[in-house]
C-alpha cells in the first residue's frame, strides 16, 4: 500500500471514531476503547508521515495513563498537586 493511500486510510479511521465518540448513548467502556484507538490512529499518522519522530507504542500507553490520571485528577477537583481548585462564584 503506496504511502499517500495508508493516510488516507488513516484519516477515514480518525473521522469515523471522531463521529462515533459524538454519539451520547455510547457505552464507557466502549468510548474509552475509541478514545484509545484515536490516539493510536493518530501516532499511526505520524510514523508513517514522519518517520522516526513517533513514539513507540509503550510509550504512547504510558503518556495516555498519564493523560487519564490527570483527568480524574481534575474531575475530583484537585489539581495536580493535591491543592483543592476553588470554585469561582
């Protein structure tokens, strides 16, 4: 498969998860998956657009557990460095 053809492939993959993760009745469980395969889709574009500049995919997986304690981090109210986030009134 020609270069130019894996991108657009790779494109037509990130528009249809970007739809699906739209959609308001999708399962957690199944919205995380797309969310993960999103950035894998995207790391995918970059390998094959700019080689040697991807991460592996070890390091992908830790950057988004990172990503994804940060959040519920957020969630909680807390920033990162455990200090209550006030609430602006």
């Amino acid at each position: 498969m020609a270069g130019h053809t894996i991108l657009e492939v790779l494109n037509d993959a990130e528009s249809a998860l970007r739809e699906n993760l739209h959609r308001h009745d999708l399962d957690p469980t199944a919205r995380a998956h797309m969310e993960r395969a999103l950035n894998h889709v995207r790391e995918s574009y970059i390998a094959t657009n700019e080689v040697g500049k991807a991460r592996t995919v070890h390091q992908l997986v830790s950057d988004c557990e990172g990503v994804e304690r940060l959040m519920i981090k957020i969630n909680r109210g807390h920033k990162p460095g455990g200090v209550p986030i006030k609430p602006s009134h």
